[in-house]
C-alpha cells in the first residue's frame, strides 16, 4: 500500500468556477454595474433597526421630520380629557396627526361648561403645531413603511361644520358685548324721562336717590302728583322732585302725595 500522492495544482486544471488565480474570463472586461443598484443615500431619516429615532418620522420613518406636539380635547358635561400627541413626524404624517386631533376635538370638545374654553384654545394652540409641520420639507428619504393619510383639510370634513356654530356664538358674544355695553352707557348716561305738571308719578328710589318715572293717574301705581312749584316753595307735605326730572333740568316740581 502506498500513500497516495499529494494532490497537485497541476492535477485539476483550472475551471471557470476556480477561487484561485485571476479572472474567470480573463478576455472579459470587469463588470460595469456597481454591487447595488441603488445609489449610496445619506439615510438621515430612515432608521430601521436601532438607528438615531430622533431624525426619522416615528410613524414611517421618513425624513426629514421635526418634533411637533399636537392636542387634543374631549369634554362631556365635567369629565374631562387632555390628548397629547407628541412626536418626531415627517410632513405627511404630522398633518395626518393633526387634522386628525383637530377634527376629534372639534367634534369631541365642546360639551361641558369648562370645555367649551379649553377647546377653542386647544384648536388654536394645534394651529401653532400645524405652522411647524407646513415648515417640514417633503420626504426626502423614504421610510420603511408608507406615511400616515392626511385625508381631507379638517374644514372639509363634517367636523368642520360643528366648528361653525360655536364660533359663530363667540363671534356673536365678542361683539355683542361691547355693543351692549356702549348701549348701556348711553341709555345709562341719558337724562330720565322728565316729568310733566298735572301728571302722576311714583318712585322706585329712595329720596336721596330718586328714581321718579311717570304713570297713570288712575293706576295703583301712582304715588305723587306732580305740581308746578309756587313762589313760595312747594307746600308743607309735598316732596320734591330732583330738577333733573324737570323739562327745563333746573326747576324742581312739587310731589303732591295722592290721596288713597
Ligand atoms: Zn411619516
């Protein structure tokens, strides 16, 4: 028995398919086309496995995303709910995430004394989130997964038509009450009806503070009748009247209390 001999490079001649020496085909040039067909991408915002959450969209992935807090409110009679969505978004799912808090709480919001406050600063305070989110460039890097739907502007769903009616009462209060008030001064500033000779009056205030108005004589009301002052001053047992209830403002007419 002899060993056999060792073998030799010599004994298998080199193939095609050999690991060792040069090129396969040696008259073929290199191949032309790199090892991926995809060109080299910075990959700033996708980050699937472990990678740095913060640059990506937290639902999709994509990039370039920025933080943005969205709120949201719901309100039923004293209870109560304060939503917070906050997050690293890309452009499209934060106006997905924000029109769709936007139109819960337009629906949700309003429907307690407490809430009917809150809820429109909720929606104001989300247009602040909005603005950062219209400031997010357009994806750039795609993510693993496709981004939130946007769907519809929040003033193009049915949520948008529950907006109109409150905004409606406080635009309706906001002018409403300063109206009232400019009106009350002007009533309230207004001198009081003046008071005739030969009618009746009666009056609702103290005598310090009179508060005279004019009524019938034949009424149950009617307290005073009201006399033109002589020379001498109005006769012992008789009130009188502040003259700003006079035609004149300066006279001051005789109260004549009415026999009952
Ligand atoms: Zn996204």
């Amino acid at each position: 028995m002899s060993t056999p001999p060792p073998a030799s490079p010599s004994q298998f001649p080199r193939g095609p398919y050999s690991a060792q020496g040069g090129p396969a085909f040696p008259h073929q040039p290199p191949a032309p086309y790199p090892a991926s067909p995809y060109p080299p991408q910075p990959y700033a915002g996708a980050a699937p496995m472990g990678g740095p959450p913060a640059l990506g969209c937290e639902v999709c992935g994509a990039g370039p995303s920025a933080p943005v807090t969205v709120r949201g409110h719901q309100g039923i009679i004293v209870i109560m709910r304060f939503l917070r969505r906050k997050g690293a978004f890309c452009r499209t799912c934060g106006l997905a995430v924000f029109r769709q808090m936007q139109a819960d709480t337009l629906l949700q919001g309003w429907w307690g004394p407490l809430s009917a406050i809150i809820t429109p600063i909720t929606l104001l305070m989300n247009l602040g989130a909005l603005s950062t989110v219209r400031r997010i460039p357009q994806p750039r890097v795609p993510g693993w997964r496709p981004p939130l739907d946007p769907g519809k502007p929040v003033m193009k769903r049915p949520a948008g038509l529950i907006v109109t009616v409150p905004l409606a009462v406080v635009a309706v209060a906001l002018v409403a009450v300063p109206v009232l008030f400019v009106i009350g001064l002007v009533a309230g500033d207004g001198r009081p009806e003046p008071l005739t000779v030969g009618s009746c009056a009666r009056n609702d205030g103290s005598w310090s503070d009179q508060d005279l108005k004019t009524v019938s004589c034949g009424s149950s009301d009617a307290q005073f009748r009201v006399t033109e002052p002589p020379e001498a001053g109005c006769p012992t047992g008789d009130f009188l009247a502040g003259p700003e209830y006079s035609e004149d403002q300066a006279t001051t007419l005789c109260l004549h209390p009415l026999e009952r």
